[in-house]
C-alpha cells in the first residue's frame, strides 16, 4: 500500500467550529427547555440504592469516569457501571446504542445490528472485548451489561488497540471479581405484540485465597411477530409508462433462545504477577415460519406465484479461551502476554415453497449453510514507566483465522450450482509490531505518539473445482499522533489532536465467490435488480485511510463534560457492494448479481456534540435532573459515484440523542428516558442505483423503584409510539427502472425486572 498524503482539513474546522458555535447552545438548553415547560422530564438514576450515602458514591463513580477520559491523551470516552446500569437494558446493543456517535444497524427501530461509529457501515468500527479482537461471527448481543465492567470508545485509532478503525473503536471491559461474596440476580419478562419473553441473568463474584473470580450466564427466549409489505415497480424509463406493479406481504413469527456464560478468574502470583483466564460459551438458536403473499395490480405476465411458505432454522455456538499474564521483569519494565483461541460453528437451513392461486405447489427451494470459524492469537507488550508522566510501550501481535463453509441449494429438487464446489475454505494471517510514547511533555501539554506495521494475507475461494485459489499480501506502517494542550494547566478546557492512519480489511465471508441464489426468482429465468443473486469477490484489497481529529472538550467541575469534535478521513480502495447484470454460468440468461468490488476514492467528514451534565450546574436552583445528549453530523463522497447523494454506504446524515433522569425527592423512585433519531437519507450507489433508509425514531423510558440496597424493581419501554419503518431502492438498467418499496411494522417492548443483589 502506497502512503495517502494527509488531506488539510481547515477548511472543515472553520466550518465546524462556526457550526458549533450555533449548535452548542440547542444542544445544552433544548431539555432544559422542556422542564422549563413543565414536560414529564426523566431523571438521574442512582441504580445502585436508595440513601442519600449511595446517592454519592454514584456521583464519585461519574466523576472517576469523566476524569479518567480528561487524563487521557488519546481521545476516548469512558462509560462507567452507573451509565450501564442507569436503564436496566437487557443486552449491550441497547445500552450502545444511547452513547455518542454510535448506531445500530440500519434497519427498523428495535431491532439491533451491530454497533457502528461515525455512521459508517459494518467493518468500520473495530470491536474489543477485554482489549482482544472479537471472533469472526460474535455478536455483542450475547453480553448482557451485568458481565460489563466498562465501555471504552476511541474515535481515533492507537498503536496499541491496533490500526483496523477507520470509525473508531470500541472496548468492552468484563468485569473483574470483589473480593467479597456477591450474586447479582435478574429476573424478567418482556412483552412486545402479544408475546412473552422471560429472561434470567446471574453474576457471582467471589474470592478464595490468592483466587478471585466472576461467574456470569444468563439465559433468555424471544418470540416476536414480523409483518412488511413490499411494492415493486418497473418503468419504462423513455415514456416514463409503468409497466408491471407488484405487492408483496410478508410475516413471520420468529423463536429465539439462547444461553450465555462467561468467566474471568485471576490468581496473584506475588511480585506484581497475576494469572488470568477468560473462558466464555455462546449458543443461540434461531426457529421461524414464514408466510407471502403476492399480487399483481399492473402488468401483462402473469405474477411468479400466489401465496408462499416458508421455514428457517439456524442454530450458532462459539467457545472462547482468553490467557493474560502480568508480570514485571525488573529495571521497572512490565510485561503483558496473552493469547486466545477461538472456535464458532453455525448451521442454517432455509425452505420456501410458491403456490399457484389453486394452490398447487410452483416451485421449491431449499438452501443450507454449515460454516465454522477458527482463530489464534498470541500478543505480548512491554511497558515502562519513566520519570514523570512518560511511558514507553511496544509488543507485537499474531493473528490466525480460518472458516470454512458448506453449502447447497436446490430448487425443485436440483442443483443449480452444480458446478461450484460445496467445501470452501478463506484464510487471513495477521502480523503486527508497534511502538508508542505517550508524554506528558509540560503543565500545557502531552503528546501520544506511535507506529505501527502490519501485515497481511488473505486467502479467498473463488468456488470452483480447479480453480486457482487467490492470494493477496499487502502490508501498511500506520503512523499515529495524538496531542492535548490544555491552555490553563488548572483549568478543566482542553483541545485535542490527532493525526492517524487506518484500515480495514475485508471480511472472510466477502472473500468466497461461489454465489448465493435469490430464492425470488428460478435460476433458469431473469431476476430483477431489487432481488439479485449474491456472490463475494476474493480479489478485494484492504481500504487505506488517512484522517484528522480536532476536539474542544469542558469538564464540569461536579462532573460533566461539554465537547466539540471535528473529524476527516479519506478512503482509498473503498469497498462497496454494487448490483450489476452479468452473463453468469448459472443461468442461460443474464442475472443481476450483487458483488463487492474496490471502487477507488472517497471522503468521509464530520463533527460531534456532545453535553453531559446536570441541569442545576447550568441553571441555578433547578432540580437535579441528569442529561445526556449527543449530536452528530456527517458528510461523505464516494468519487467515482456521480452526485447528488453520493455519500458512504449507509451513512446517516446526522444522528440525535437526547436523555434525561430524575429522581423523586422523598421517593425511591427515579424516572428516566431517552430518544434516539436518525433522520431519512439516499445514498447514490451507482449512476444508475440508489438506495433510501427512512427515519428511525426511537423513545425509551423507565422508571425504577428501589424497595432496599438489595432488591430494586425496574419498568423498561423501548420503542414508545411505534411506528413502521419505511426503506427503498431502485436501480435503472436496460432502459427501465425498478423501484422497490418496503414497509415494515414495529412494536413497543414492555419489560419487568426484578433485581436482587445475595
């Protein structure tokens, strides 16, 4: 990889700081605006008891976190217990999804995805648990906040946590054990569009000698009702005459379970020594029934079918070993090795038969996955502490995964992609060496500095027998600048710099070739462009990017933060999945087939509110109302897409959080809420195709009363006001246009817990 000169962002900061300026009080004085009105205002939850002694230690707790983000030179945001346990979320994705600048998907409200920085899509945002790289195939969602000791989000990449975060990162810290007993016990039941879902999470924490440990599982079934419709349209694009309209309805009834277990035990070794294992089990299991039904308004060919079912299984189990040892080698040096082993399988099975309006069966499908991921890591760091606040770090990393997968489909009890092999195989080797210095050089300032080489292989399939198995080697130095000037020493202003390089490597999966069949439409005959078969690319090349990061940052001095932060990235081999009509050796006619491919260069660019504070420290003699709020704007362009709209894939324009706790004085009582916003925008994928997500508007509250120090009783809402979710596509080729347009339902989720401490 050739080195991308750094691009001059004062043109953005100008901008930025101007918009700021504007911004910063709508952002602070819109909730106070609220209460002022006399609105039903939520409030600042003392999760852990009810008398005023715990009242405080809760404060003391915020303020460790704000203070521990202000100490850091590298730009980062601490989120400690308090703010985890603040709305009693059962799964980590809905406690992520209230946090500065992060997004969950991009589908429907409620529904989750996977955590995302900046806006940016999957892959962006580099994931870490206990400071490791998850494992291909794990999901978040399988850590309940009771196993979370901490949240860590960097917005720019370090030479420590590694260079594969062109978004950001985020860090989940487990939680380590007391010394003394203690069992953590939850108990509930959710209810959304009349079905029940019971949930148990327990953690135990304990101490035995030289040994502490903390045991956590939870256990939890989910049943939820899905219903859409989908209109199709095609439009003959010189006499703008619609040609064919199609409407299709959909539900489905979805059960999902699962158990989760992880543990962390650590044994003092004396001498500074400490020996810790991790070992952690997911399994989740996944059944649904589906029906369709289509029908034709406008069109001169008969529709495809009449009614549809469906059924689908899969089935996922990962297993996790982590090994950390800590020790100190003399002359002040300490050392850090640790190494991980990983192994996931999952299964699935898809079936889906059409039916004639007599109901007479038209067609068959049956699709099935076998895939299993393996990996290895080993990583060691030395660190030492010199005079004043000067550290050196520096260590090395070895990374190993494999998968492999298994597939077949059929469609009327054929195969119609006989000749690719069932068996495929993707690799990638990971080798990295680092070296940082982090320097508090005087009173005003402190620098953090690094670099960082990587190196790696990916190995892809391209499906089919004979075939030669492609190979790519790329290797990238990342060098890495952050700096802090704090004006007045004593003072609680401070700016912060970075300037940084990452990337981001493709995904196992994207490097297989061997296609994946819409089960809309027979192999034999034409598909649409809204409904394309799907296959990987195993000659994709890693994205490069260079970026820029400017923050103003206030501690509050009770605690609290008030922060601007400007960002800028340019991409270069950007990867994007684009549909397009090929001659596929599948099929006698020509197919659309949906495919990543490395398009060229592209710009991302942004700025970052974000307020966090309670309203009597702004307002003097107003009640204590704790508020949270973040916005978040951003700009891309993809250059070799045309205008409007050609920003990076699924890339908001903006998203809002706006949140607020209070609790009763003379009750035990405290109510809280939260609003989440992503306002609608298109994203031009291609001169000919676009793609449009609607509006995600998400209002959640709770209210928590607290009976002792060790039984409280939580009421969660998620999602108040449903409201259904709107998306669309279309794509112009062969002088037509087909537009689909999707409708999905939503729910409001009710949930009940009742939280004991042992």
């Amino acid at each position: 990889m050739r080195p991308v000169q750094t691009p001059s962002c004062s043109s953005i900061c100008v901008r930025g700081v101007a918009l700021a300026r504007g911004l910063v009080p709508v952002l602070l004085l819109g909730p106070a605006a609220l209460f002022a009105q006399g609105a039903p205002g939520p409030a600042a939850a003392a999760a852990a008891a009810s008398a005023p002694t715990q009242t405080i230690e809760v404060t003391a707790t915020r303020q460790a976190d704000a203070e521990q983000r202000r100490q850091s030179t590298a730009a980062k945001i601490v989120i400690g217990r308090e703010e985890i346990d603040r709305f009693g979320d059962s799964t980590l994705g809905e406690v992520l999804k209230r946090l500065p600048g992060i997004t969950l998907g991009s589908g429907p409200p409620g529904r989750g995805g996977p955590p995302r920085m900046r806006g940016l899509g999957a892959g962006y945002t580099q994931l870490l648990i206990d400071g490791q790289r998850v494992p291909p195939g794990f999901s978040l969602e399988s850590l309940t906040p009771e196993q979370v000791e901490r949240i860590e989000i960097l917005r720019a990449p370090t030479a420590e946590t590694g260079a594969r975060a062109i978004g950001g990162t985020i860090n989940i810290i487990t939680r380590e054990g007391f010394r003394r007993r203690l069992n953590d016990l939850r108990v509930g039941a959710a209810y959304e569009g009349g079905e029940w879902t019971p949930g148990l999470f327990w953690t135990h924490n304990n101490s035995a000698g030289d040994l502490t440990y903390t045991l956590s599982g939870s256990l939890f079934r989910n049943r939820r009702a899905n219903a859409g419709r989908t209109v199709t349209t095609e439009t003959d694009i010189a006499g703008d005459t619609l040609l064919r309209e199609q409407a299709e309805s959909n539900a489905s009834r979805e059960t999902r379970a699962g158990l989760n277990f992880t543990s962390r035990l650590q044994w003092r070794l004396g001498a500074g020594s400490t020996l810790m294992l991790m070992p952690s089990v997911f399994h989740s299991q996944n059944d649904a029934d589906r029906r369709w039904v289509l029908t034709q308004p406008v069109g001169s060919s008969a529709p495809e079918y009449a009614t549809a079912s469906g059924t689908g299984d899969s089935r996922f189990t990962a297993a996790r070993l982590n090994l950390q040892w800590r020790g100190l080698l003399g002359d002040g040096l300490r050392t850090e090795v640790n190494g991980a082993l990983g192994n996931s399988q999952g299964r699935s099975s898809n079936r889906r038969a059409e039916q004639a309006g007599d109901g007479a069966v038209l067609r068959t499908v049956h699709d099935q996955s076998r895939t299993r991921d393996r990996s290895a890591t080993v990583s060691g760091k030395v660190s030492k502490l010199l005079d004043g606040d000067h550290s050196l770090v520096s260590g090395f990393e070895v990374e190993s995964l494999r998968r492999s997968e298994l597939r077949s489909s059929e469609q009327d009890a054929q195969n119609p992609l006989a000749e690719f092999e069932g068996d495929l195989q993707a690799s990638s080797l990971r080798l990295a060496l680092y070296a940082q210095d982090e320097w508090a050089l005087n009173p005003n300032w402190a620098v953090h500095a690094g670099l960082r080489w990587e190196s790696v292989r990916t190995r892809g399939d391209g499906g089919l027998a004979g075939a030669d198995v492609p190979d790519n080697r790329s290797s990238v130095w990342t060098p890495l600048l952050h700096a802090v000037w704090k004006p007045v020493p004593d003072a609680r202003d401070q700016v912060r710099f970075s300037l940084t390089r990452s990337y981001k490597s493709p995904s196992l999966q994207n490097l297989v070739a061997r296609p994946w069949l819409t089960g809309r439409y027979p192999a034999a005959v034409a598909n649409t462009a809204t409904s394309p078969d799907r296959a990987g690319n195993p000659l994709l090349r890693p994205e490069l990017a260079t970026g820029i990061d400017v923050a103003l940052e206030r501690y509050l001095k009770d605690g609290g933060v008030l922060s601007v932060n400007l960002f800028h990235r340019r991409l270069k081999d950007y990867i994007r999945n684009t549909t397009e009509l090929e001659t596929v050796s599948w099929s006698p006619v020509q197919r659309y087939v949906n495919r990543p491919k490395n398009l060229g260069g592209a710009v991302t660019q942004g700025i970052e509110l974000e307020a966090k504070f309670r309203l009597d420290q702004l307002v003097p003699g107003a009640p204590p109302v704790e508020l949270r709020n973040n916005l978040s704007l951003f700009r891309s362009r993809v250059h070799q897409v045309p205008g409007p709209d050609n920003r990076l894939d699924e890339q908001p324009r903006a998203t809002a959080n706006v949140g607020a706790d209070y609790r009763l004085r003379g009750m035990p009582l405290t109510l809280g809420g939260s609003l989440n916003l992503t306002p609608s925008y298109r994203t031009r994928l291609s001169e000919g195709q676009w793609r449009e997500a609607g509006e995600r508007r998400q209002f959640d509250a709770y209210a928590l009363w607290v009976f002792n120090p060790a039984v409280q009783l939580r009421l969660l809402a998620s999602n108040l006001g449903a409201a259904d979710y709107r998306n669309a596509g279309a794509v112009a080729a062969a002088g037509l246009r087909t537009q689909a347009v999707s409708t999905t339902s939503t729910e409001t989720n009710w949930q009940l817990r009742l939280e004991l401490k042992l």
